[in-house]
C-alpha cells in the first residue's frame, strides 16, 4: 500500500514528465546518492582510524571500486521495482543488472585474490639474495596470475550465458564436432598451452623471478613472470617477451638455479718464456684485494699451446653473475697491466728465420753477433 501512495504522489507532482525520464531519473539519482554516501563514509573512516591504523586506509584504497560498484547495485536494486518503467526497458535494464551483478563477483573474487597474495608476498621482500623468497615469489605471482585469468574466463562466460542467443551459441559450438569446434580448439591452443606452462613452472620452478638466465644468445634477469609469457630485462635494459611455453619446451641456461655463485673465465695468451708460476702467484694475491671475489675459487693453468704462444685460463669465482662478469673484467685487465709491466718478454711476439734466395742458408743460421764486436774484430784484422 505505501509503494502504490508513494507512486501515485510521484505521478501527482510530475505528471507532465514521461514516466521513462522519471524512472530513469530515480536510477541516476539512486547511483550519484550511493557514490556521495560512499564518498562521506570513506572521509569519516580516514578521519577516525586513519592515524591509529595505516592500513585502513591502504585497505580503502584497493577496495574502492568494488565497494562503489556494490553501493550502486544495492541502490538500483531498491530503486528499479519503484521506477515507473515500461516492460520494454525494465527487462533490459533487468538484464543490465544481473551482468553488473556478476562482474561485481569476479571483480571482488579477483581483488581478493590480489590481496592475499600481497599481504603473503609482504614477508619476502628480498629477491636478490634470498632463494626461498624468490621461491614464493614466483610461485605465487604465477599461481596468480593464472587464478585472475580463470576468474575472468569464468566471469564472463557466465554473464553471456544470461543471453538467451548467446547460450544457445555456445551450447551448439561446444557441443558439435564441426570445423567451427575445430577452429576454436587450434585459436585456443596457444593461451590453454602457456596457462598449463605457467603452472609447472610454479611447480617445477625452472625459472625463478630474478634468476640470471641465458636465452636466444641473449644474457639478462627474470623480470617477470605473467600467466602467458616472461619478461626478461637483458644486460642493457633492453626486456625480451618470451612465451611460458618455451622454458618447458626449449633447453635455456639458468644461471642461478640452485646457487647465485659462479666462476668466471679468463683467457690469456702469452709467450712462451712467460713465468707461469710467478703470473699464478701475483693472480692470487690480486683477486684476495678485490671485494668482488667471493673466497672460493682462484686458479690459473695453461690449457693449451701452438706454434706460437701459450693459452692461459684463469678461474675466479664471485656471489652473483653481475660481480662475476666484473671481477673478470677487472682481473683480466690487472694481468694485461702486470705482464705488459713486469714481464714484457711474455707478451706474445712473432718469430722467423729470413733466408734470401741464392744465398748461404748458413749465413743466415749463424748466431749474432753484436755491432761492437763486428767493429773490433775488423779492425784487429
């Protein structure tokens, strides 16, 4: 009875207007009423807890637009059966609703799962160093990623199941075997493919966020890891988007797999009247002094020969890639300085023996003699 006294006064005072502008008019104002209560209830929750409690107020924040979205529903649920609407745009608007209505869920299902994950991220903040964190860093971003786009497929697939030619669309797609089916089975390969890839990855874990990695000849970091690809920030801050697929079905060269340490290489060749002995020792001393060298590894050995020097390889080991690629960079240009210096007979040099035509090979084969003593012994003569 008071719905129907509330109508009939409503037609009293605004009879000269449509009733589709009125109702219409009362889904609007229901809406901006619903976003100012929203407005005035997040000012009095940061005015009272703000100072006492931070993470209200960061709580506020990431839930601001599932919460706005929920008070206009809510508004428009109370307002719509009021509104002196024709069936024509009732119905749709009906429709309208329920779509909303179910995007509202996905939307808070995927806000809560964002959160989750971030409250849970928050004790793992270090990613360099700590192989544990990178463990569930990687595994959880991954599991999330995946969680959101599951959301989103399921989210959607039901709001166009509320479309009565839709739903029959998609009863008849998926249940015939035709090249329709066919069609939409090979265009989803790729995205079904790459979503199972990122859950063995956040199984299997090959790959890591921050792990050092080699792929396509190209070296640089794990940036990210999305629910279809991996981002990876190259050494000269270039990024390369690679598919999830490929580190499950593609061999690559993971750096920092199970320890961040690595040894480094340097390779030298010298002649062959170089002190290998005193070059190892002033090695050793050198890489003790240097604050990249992690403690572990230092050796110098002579790997290979031929007809004109000898090939040194040294071994330093560093905690990471990049103070490895450093501290080989610095050692191999500390040993260049300290042969060129201390022992230049090292530095590789060409030999030959120059035998003129028609001439006395022995001539040429004897020893030197020195300009001083050529002089002499022609004037003694």
């Amino acid at each position: 009875m008071n719905r129907q006294v509330l109508m009939a006064d409503i037609e009293k005072m605004l009879g000269w207007v449509p009733s589709w502008i009125i109702g219409l008019g009362l889904i609007v104002g229901a809406t901006l009423l619903a976003l100012s209560a929203y407005r005035v209830a997040v000012w009095l929750l940061n005015r009272t807890f703000g100072v006492r409690f931070p993470l209200m107020h960061v709580f506020v924040e990431r839930t601001a637009g599932p919460v706005r979205m929920a008070l206009c529903l809510a508004a428009v649920a109370l307002v719509l059966p009021l509104a002196p609407l024709d069936d024509s745009i009732r119905t749709p608007l009906t429709r309208l609703f329920v779509v909303a209505f179910i995007a509202l869920i996905g939307w808070i299902s995927i806000r809560i799962v964002d959160m989750s994950a971030a409250r849970y991220l928050q004790n793992f903040r270090d990613v360099t160093e700590n192989f544990i964190a990178r463990k569930h860093v990687t595994q959880v971003r991954v599991f999330k990623r995946v969680t959101d786009t599951i959301i989103i497929i399921i989210t959607v697939s039901t709001a166009l199941m509320t479309f009565d030619s839709v739903k029959q669309y998609g009863v008849s797609l998926f249940a015939s075997a035709g090249a329709a089916g066919i069609i939409v089975g090979l265009a989803a390969r790729p995205l079904l493919s790459n979503l199972i890839a990122g859950v063995q990855i956040a199984i299997t874990q090959p790959i890591r966020i921050e792990d050092a990695v080699i792929i396509e000849n190209e070296w640089g970091w794990v940036e990210d890891i999305a629910s279809t690809y991996v981002v990876i920030r190259l050494w000269d801050w270039r990024r390369m988007v690679v598919p999830l697929s490929y580190f499950i079905e593609k061999p690559f060269q993971n750096w920092t797999r199970d320890t961040a340490s690595l040894i480094g290489v340097i390779a030298l060749h010298v002649d062959y009247r170089a002190d290998v002995t005193r070059i190892r020792r002033w090695l050793e001393e050198a890489v003790k002094g240097s604050r990249l060298w992690d403690g572990a590894v230092v050796n110098l050995q002579v790997i290979d020969a031929d007809s004109r020097t000898i090939e040194l390889r040294a071994l330093v080991s560093a905690r990471n890639a990049p103070q490895s690629w450093d501290l080989r960079c610095e050692m191999r240009e500390k040993l260049i300085a300290f042969i060129r210096d201390e022992m230049p007979e090292a530095l590789p040099r060409e030999r030959a023996i120059l035998i003129p035509s028609g001439g006395d090979d022995n001539e040429f084969l004897r020893p030197a003699v020195a300009p001083e003593e050529e002089m002499r012994a022609h004037a003694h003569n």
